[in-house]
C-alpha cells in the first residue's frame, strides 16, 4: 500500500502507518458526527472506520466498515497517481465513475442525475435547496416521521446548520440559517399514533393534502417527503397515496424520497422517479459502507432552473453536484478524499451484494426473520410493527424489539444503555427509536436488528446451513446479555 499511502499523505508518514492513515480519512470530510476521538476507535455512533470482529446487526444505525471493503480502498489508492486525492480535478473524475456504476446497479435510466453528499442529513439540504432553485418560492417543507429519520433533519429541512461544522467549513453557527435556504416554514407530520401504532396511509396523505393546500394560498411551494423505509421500515404513504397527492397538486408540490436507509428494490426506485420524485439514499445503512455518505438521485426534468443557493456551498463541493447544472463560482472544486473512499466502499458493497444469486439471498433473509422471531419469544417480547412483515426489504432486513414487557418495563434510557452493553461485549444493535409506549404512556425501551448487504454477502459464502447456525448463535449471544441484565433488575 505505499505508492497509494503517499498518494494520499503529502507529507510521506511511513507507509507502516497506512490502514491507520486510511481509517482517519474515512472518518474525515464531515460533521463533528463522523469523527473517532483521540484514543478512541469509534464514533458518536459506535461505528468504527476499520474492520473489527464484531457482530454486527445494526445497519439500521451505522456501519463497521467490512474486510472486504478496506481491503479494496487499500488496492484502489496503488493505483492513484501520488498527490491524486487532493486533485479536484481527479475527485470529480472518481466522482464521475461511481455515478455509472450506481447508474448500473440500479438500473437506472442514463438521464437520472446523482448528487452525492457528506451524510444523509446533508440530502435535506440539497433537496431543500434544489426545490428552491427550480421554483424561486419560499417552500414549505412537509417532514415526515421526525422521530423516525436523522436527527439533524429537522434542522436541515428549515435551511438550518444542523451541526456546528460541515464537511467544507470547520466552523459554522449551529441552528442558523443557511444563506439562501431561510423564509422555509417547516411542517412536521407523524407517522405513528401517540401508542406508537402506525397511521393508514390514507390518513398521512390526507394531512399531506391539506398542508398543500395551505402552502399554495400563502404562496409557497410545497416540498413533500415520502419515507421508504423508517428507522422501524415504515413506508408512508404509500404508492397509491403519492399519485392521490400528484394528482392533487401537480406542478406545485415537489416530491422528495427519504430513502436513507436503502432498503429499497430497483422496481421501487424506478416507480418514484417516474413519477418526478428526488430519492435519497445512503452508504451507510443497508449498503453497508462506512458512515456517512449521501447519493440523491434526480430525475432529468428537476433540474433547476437557476444556480443553487450559494449557502449550499458551505456544504458541498462542484464535484458532488451534476456536472450538467449551472451552478454559481462559490462552489469550490476541490476534493474530499473521505467522502470519496465511503462511497467506493459503499458502491462495492452494492456491487458484491448485486452478485450474490437471489435464491440465495432470499434463503438468508427469511433465516434471519426466524432467528429473530425466536429471539423475541425467548425473551418474552413483541416486535414493533411492521418488523418481518413481508418480502420488501425495507420489511424482512430489519425488527424492531419492544422491550417494555421485560422486569421493569426497561423505558429508552435503559435500552441505550443496554445497546452500549451489547457493544461492550461485541455486539452492536441499532440505537433505540421512539416508536412504542409503556402502560404509564412513557416511551418504551427498543432495540433494532437489521441485515446489510455486507453481512448477507458473507453469509452466502458459508455451506448449507451455515447462516441459520450463525443467526442462532448470535440470537443466542444477544439473549443472554439481555436476561442477565434483567436478573439484576430482579434482585
């Protein structure tokens, strides 16, 4: 790895260093959220930008980059002239093939554009700006499922910064507004009833619709969210009520697909952007690279009529938006070379899983739902609707643990402490959502168990047999973290 290590290092450390030197790239070029402390080995999330022997279900939250994919970043900078990735010239370049091959493996049409970003949190701010651009409006922005999203998407669908730094400005005024993204009124709407159960989807559109309405009489364009794939695999509303909602308000609204989790088919993907929507997805979820990455797909008709806002500047790079758009000299056209790694790690990851055989895969899948229903009746709990529900992905890969009928009815703060226990012990879950209540109407404690892509390719390398024996240990593990802990409730 030397001639790539330099490549990457101006400053020539000594190439023994290199997977180190590659680690602290991949944790670099973002938010304070991406950074792993000095003597740490984590993020703010428990992710490592490394390989670990970890078992690891929690791609619903953020990844351990896996072996396969680290080992292919350290062959990929060999072949990087020295000096490369600090090149924009070169970062636009890489930038321009992964396109193609996100193009590929989702079969997408040539004319769909990509944009890419330093985190999922950072699309809202493209959509955002975007839709501001193209309409010449103040928007109103139609936020689905806050509890059931990023954190800091609330924020960033006001035009705000939702982190005191961006991947381009080491310091920035956290919560203000960005230049050119202000005057955006945002509208929340929920996804779940106060006991958490979800809404019709019927329902959703029909707040969605008034909402609309109430956009277009203060003069306003309305940017509305669909959610594909919640934390907890949520998908509102539904087909049939974003056709209601188009057919309603054409032109004056703009449809924008929280996708982040990538929990979704090529079929549904091509279903949104025929109908005009912008579909957000990330690296870092279901894809299975390291945190954080953002890719925006765009169809050709969206874009925008004049230069994006130039606050967005502060945020992303020239490279990262379509070469195609017309976009004003704020935009700087140099390189995030971490960025540009998490997304390689991210498109390999979707590559290898596209050639694992789909019988396969579907074997896999269904193993891990037995598993973990088994898991839940061991255990005495319920998973939290719509876990295991049906074929999609966005269904099968990922459940949701109720744990409020355990000794104590442990509420949210005991479930993340128990998922911090679960890491201890080399065992990391999805971070606890604010998706069920105990009987005194507290949040109830959850615990989240996903599938990626990484781990199902792994997993098919193994014989006959071997996943459901994996998935049985590793429930096995989980489970007696869990009951010890309970037992010291107990006593």
């Amino acid at each position: 790895m030397v001639r790539g290590y330099f490549a990457l290092n101006p400053l020539g450390v000594s190439p023994i260093a290199a997977p180190v030197f590659l680690s602290r790239l991949l944790a670099s070029g973002g938010d304070r959220r991406i950074a792993v402390p000095t003597g740490g080995n984590v993020n703010v999330y428990g992710a490592s930008p490394f390989p670990r022997a970890i078992l690891g279900y929690a791609a619903s939250t953020a990844n351990d980059i896996s072996e396969p994919a680290f080992a292919h970043l350290a062959g990929l900078v060999e072949t990087w002239p020295e000096g490369a990735a600090l090149s924009g010239e070169h970062y636009a370049a890489q930038l321009e093939r992964l396109r193609a091959r996100i193009r590929a493996a989702y079969a997408l049409e040539e004319d769909i554009e990509i944009a890419f970003a330093p985190s999922g949190t950072d699309l809202e701010l493209f959509a955002l700006g975007l839709t501001k651009a193209r309409n010449r409006k103040p928007v109103y922005n139609i936020l689905l499922g806050r509890d059931e999203i990023g954190s800091g998407c609330a924020a960033a669908a006001a035009g705000r910064y939702f982190s005191d730094s961006t991947a381009i400005s080491p310091k920035v005024a956290k919560d203000t507004c960005i230049p050119g993204l202000g005057h955006t009124e945002v509208v929340e709407v929920a996804v779940r009833d106060f006991l958490g159960t979800p809404r019709p989807s019927a329902e959703v559109a029909g707040e969605i619709d008034r909402a609309c309405v109430e956009a277009r009489a203060a003069g306003r364009h309305a940017l509305v969210h669909v959610v594909h794939g919640s934390k907890t695999g949520l998908v509102l509303p539904d087909i049939a009520g974003v056709d209601f909602l188009r057919g309603r308000h054409g032109q004056s609204m703009t449809l924008v697909v929280d996708a982040c989790q990538a929990r979704i088919s090529d079929e549904a993907i091509a279903a949104y952007l025929a109908r005009g929507a912008i579909v957000l997805l990330t690296g870092s979820k279901f894809i299975g690279g390291p945190p954080f990455s953002g890719i925006a797909l765009v169809p050709a008709r969206l874009a925008p009529a004049a230069t994006l806002p130039e606050g967005l500047s502060s945020v992303l790079r020239r490279a990262e938006l379509p070469g195609r758009w017309t976009l004003s000299s704020a935009f700087e056209a140099g390189a995030n070379p971490g960025l540009l790694l998490r997304l390689e790690a991210a498109v390999f990851e979707l590559e290898r899983f596209g050639r694992v055989d789909p019988a396969r895969r579907d074997a896999i899948v269904a193993a891990f739902g037995v598993c973990v229903r088994a898991l839940a009746r061991r255990l005495g709990v319920t998973l939290v609707t719509p876990s295991l529900e049906g074929a999609e992905l966005h269904l099968a890969t990922l459940a949701t643990l109720d744990l409020s009928s355990l000794v104590g009815a442990p509420d949210f703060a005991t479930a993340q402490l128990w998922g911090k226990v679960l890491a201890a012990r080399g065992m990391r879950l999805g971070q606890p959502v604010r998706c069920a209540r105990r009987a005194d109407g507290a949040w109830a404690g959850t615990l989240r168990l996903s599938l990626s892509m990484p781990l199902i390719a792994s997993l098919a390398e193994l014989d006959p047999g071997g996943p459901e024996r994996r998935f049985a240990s590793d429930m096995d593990r989980i489970a007696d973290v869990l009951e010890a802990a309970q037992r010291r409730i107990a006593r």
